[in-house]
C-alpha cells in the first residue's frame, strides 16, 4: 500500500532537509524546525515510528525507501504534499442486437454527479495494472467478465461554475470489453446499469458534459483527450 499518514509542519521540515541529503545529523535537521530538543525529538520519533526514517550510527538519520518515496511528493516551495489527479479506468462494453451497437451506460446513484448517465468506471486501486482495474471494476459494478482492451487517455478538469474553483483533476484510461460472459446486475448501490444506443443517451437531460469524448475514445476516433468542462453548484 502506498503511504497514507498525518504529517504534522515540522516532520514534513524534516522529510524535506532529508529529501536533499544522503542523510543528515541531529543538529542539521533541528535546526530548520526551530522547535526544542524536547519538541523535535517528539516528531523525530514520529517519522521513525510510522517507517519514513531511519536512524544510522554516529546519530545519522536517512530516509527509509518509503520515506523517500513520500517525500518525493513535497511540493518543496511550501512544504506541502503536491495535489495529484485521480487515476480512474471507464469501461466502454458493448454487444450488437438487430444489427444496432448497444452499449452498457450507467446511471450514478450517488454524489457528486447523482442521476448523471454514462460510462461506468472506478479508481484504479494502488498496484493494480489498467487492464486489472478494469476487470475488477466491471465484475464488481455489473456482474460481467471480459476481455479487455485499452483504447486510450482522457485528461479532465472539472470546475464549479459560480466560482470557478477547481473540482476535480482526473485520468480516465479508457478500455474496452469483450466476449462477455455472466448475468448484468442491474441495480446495485450507487448505480443503475442498462443496455442502450448511443442515440438515447445523446438526449439525456442528465449525461456527464465529457459523454461525446470519451465515447469518441471508446470508438477508436480519439486516443488522447484533454477537455476542461464546468458544472453548477446544483449539479455536482
């Protein structure tokens, strides 16, 4: 699992002044703190407690391999963990009926987005490879197994539109399923699942804004997609 801790200023002060050392000595790293010895000692101990860092002999203190890899996500200017965007798998399933493309949509029964249609999805869990999260992610949220086959990247920025903060930062890898095997769960909690056109889709009051490029992803007319799209407060 990845590292998932409360650092309080003065162990990120620390991490940081490690971040740019092969390892360092008491002194070294006290001093940018300004905290007392009773006080640095504290957070000293903290890290090494929590396997950031490691005390060697002569009192010399190292970054562990997870302590390196966590400070590698300073933002060094302010001390702060850097703001990553989210990674997430869509699913883009389909099966031919009469001579018509239906593809499986879902409707998102939870927030934000509640009542919004399109493709289903979900994070991409920490370890997994794209094609491992889409499995999960289809057996888990449609009862369904397939082959798989990723299609390409859409890159998007949510904003509210009142006041133009940023919502969301997220990375869809899009991927497509095949040869299907299993019973469709329609209904499960968090969602509606259901086989349609594109077309009934398409005149949906409530469908995600991003709907016609991911399904231009789904359909091989895109690879790779950057889109900035905003929503109303009432909406997201």
């Amino acid at each position: 699992m990845g590292v998932e801790v409360n650092i309080h200023d003065a162990q990120t002060s620390i991490l940081r002044e490690l971040l740019f050392r092969p390892d360092a000595g008491y002194t070294q790293l006290q001093k940018p703190t300004g905290l007392a010895s009773d006080h640095f000692n504290f957070h000293i101990k903290r890290l090494m407690d929590i396997g950031l860092v490691e005390r060697r002999q002569r009192g010399r203190y190292h970054l562990t391999p997870r302590g390196k890899e966590y400070a590698n996500k300073l933002d060094t200017d302010n001390n702060t963990i850097e703001r990553q965007p989210k990674a997430a798998v869509l699913l883009a399933t389909s099966m031919m009926v009469d001579g018509q493309t239906l593809y499986l949509f879902q409707e998102r029964l939870k927030q934000p987005y509640f009542g919004y249609w399109g493709l289903p999805g979900g994070k991409i869990r920490w370890g997994e490879t794209i094609l491992e999260a889409a499995a999960r992610e289809l057996e888990e949220e449609t009862g369904l197994k397939a082959r798989h086959k990723f299609m390409g990247i859409y890159h998007e920025h949510t904003y509210q539109e009142e006041t133009g903060e940023m919502l969301e930062d997220k990375i869809f890898f899009v991927v497509k399923c095949f040869d299907l095997q299993g019973t469709l769960i329609e209904r499960f909690e968090g969602g509606r699942n259901a086989w349609m056109s594109r077309d009934e889709v398409e005149v949906l009051d409530k469908k995600f804004a991003s709907f016609e490029t991911e399904m231009a992803v789904a359909e091989a007319q895109a690879s790779f997609v950057e889109e900035l799209h905003r929503y109303k407060k009432a909406e997201f």
